[in-house]
C-alpha cells in the first residue's frame, strides 16, 4: 500500500510526538485523542468513537474546543485540549484563551497561565492546549477549570465550543478499596 504525503506526514508527527512524551503522558495523551490525517480527511479517535470533522478541501472558518467537556485523573500530569478549525487553516490563525473559572486552584491543582495565545500555522487544522496536572495528595472531589477562547484571527469565526469545563479527577477516589 502506499502511503500519501498526507498519511506520511502525520506518521512522522506522531512518532516525534510520543517520542518526546514522558512515559507517564503517554497513556493521557492517548486517552484524550489522537488527531490523525489520513486519506484527506481530519479524524479524531477518542474514548472509541470516530468523529470526521472537515473534509481536507475545506478551507476553516469556524474554530473552537472539540469538546465542551474532557476530564483527567490528577495523576495524569499532561493532558492535551484540542482547539480544532472545521477546514485546513488558509493562513495562521491565532486564538486567544483565558481561564474565566473553575474550582480548581492554579499552581495548586494545575498549571496554565491564567491568558494566552496559541496560532495554528496554516495549512492545519488545530493545535493542543497544555495543561499540566498536580498530583496534590488530599482526599478531594472532582475539581475543574473553566477555558474560553476568543478572539480569532485570519477571518476565522468562533464556532459552538468556545468555552470547556476540564474536570481533574480525584486519583484517590478512582482507587478500588
């Protein structure tokens, strides 16, 4: 079988990408999706389901979370946010984020700084938020953090997902007594 640019391209992406996770991220980056490019078209796997976004001729104009809601264990340390377009980016487009709530703690149950921007350089269809995980030792609920974006450029609307609700996961009540 052979493979197009296309298919070739990402294979090397996501080796460089899983080669540079610690081991620890490995299992989180896998459990929150995979944006894979295959045969023209912009799949995301996540918990077993195949969701087809936009078709590879497509040019973006809307951008926002895939979700409105994702959720980690507070053991899982580096979980990726997609912000995804519904088309191929024709030119860079930044997108601003800002923390607007939550009952999480910065510094204390995660880290991200409290505003940024992040741009998907043209000729792709999303980008990863990071968002670093602390393992805080205490016997608590499920804690979460609250992300809005705004503000896109390059002609590029906001589409229905434009703020998430990550929920951190209490490890210790994952625990089986």
């Amino acid at each position: 079988m052979r493979l197009s640019n296309l298919q070739k391209r990402w294979l090397r992406l996501r080796r460089g990408l899983l080669k540079n996770l610690p081991d620890q991220s490995r299992g989180v980056f896998a459990y929150l999706g995979i944006v894979m490019l295959l045969a023209g078209s912009f799949v995301w796997y996540t918990n077993n389901r195949i969701q087809e976004k936009a078709s590879a001729s497509s040019v973006a104009t809307e951008i926002q979370f895939l979700e409105n809601a994702l959720q980690a264990a507070e053991t899982q340390t580096n979980p990726v946010i997609p912000i995804i377009l519904n088309g191929t980016a024709a030119e860079a487009v930044s997108i601003d984020y800002t923390i607007i709530g939550g009952t999480a703690t910065n510094a204390e149950d995660y880290t991200l700084a409290p505003t940024g921007t992040y741009t998907i350089p043209q000729g792709e269809r999303g980008i990863g938020l990071p968002l670093t995980l602390i393992d805080d030792k205490q016997e608590e609920g499920g804690e979460t953090v609250q992300i809005e974006l705004s503000n896109p450029t390059a002609g590029v609307s906001l589409g229905a997902n434009t703020i998430l609700q990550f929920t951190i996961t209490d490890s210790k009540n994952l625990q089986s007594d």
